[in-house]
C-alpha cells in the first residue's frame, strides 16, 4: 500500500470527513515522525511499534563494477520495530491468506 491508498482507505471509512482533510493529517502525522527522527528522537505508537535512527559506521565498500575500494561515508538509517499486538495480529493471519500477501 502506498501513501494515497493509505488516504483513500481512510477517507472512505470516514465519509464525514474531506480527502483533503485527510491528506492533511496523514501528512502531518508522517511529518512529526521524521521531524522527531531527525532531532534524533524515538517515536513510539503503543500497539504499532517504535522508530528510531540508527547510525552506520564509515566503512570502505567495493564499487560493484570496476571491484576497486569506496570510502562509504558515516550515515544514518531509519529503524522500524514492530510492537507486541503488531506481531501477534500478523501471526494470527490464516495460512491461506499469509499466502496472498506479498512483501514489497
């Protein structure tokens, strides 16, 4: 599912609400997130699970195609941890439907 899909399932199960209201604070919510991630914060939403920042060292790589040695710069890199209820709705799915879903 990407971000409009995410707004049109919302705005459909809310006909009281606008799509552009919607919109809006699917924006502003993703918006707090990263803002949140960005002064180094761990954002937690209970039932859902935690993002936080993780650093990667500096490390020297290899380019791909001509096999010489790439300094990589340090960066840092988004984390996802799924939470408890999460974890568990996802494993109480039946098999036969585990087998329609598909990874992205």
């Amino acid at each position: 599912m990407i971000k409009s899909e995410l707004v049109s399932r919302i705005a459909a199960g809310n006909p009281h609400l606008y799509h552009r209201d919607v919109q809006n604070v699917v924006d502003a919510i993703l918006n707090q997130i990263v803002s949140a991630m960005t002064q180094g914060d761990r954002v937690e939403l209970r039932g859902f699970g935690a993002f936080s920042v993780r650093i990667r060292r500096a490390r020297t790589g290899r380019d791909p195609r001509t096999g010489s040695a790439v300094q990589v710069a340090e960066k840092a890199m988004p984390y996802f941890k799924p939470g408890k209820e999460m974890v568990g709705r996802l494993n109480a799915i039946p098999t036969e439907a585990k087998a329609s879903v598909s990874l992205r």
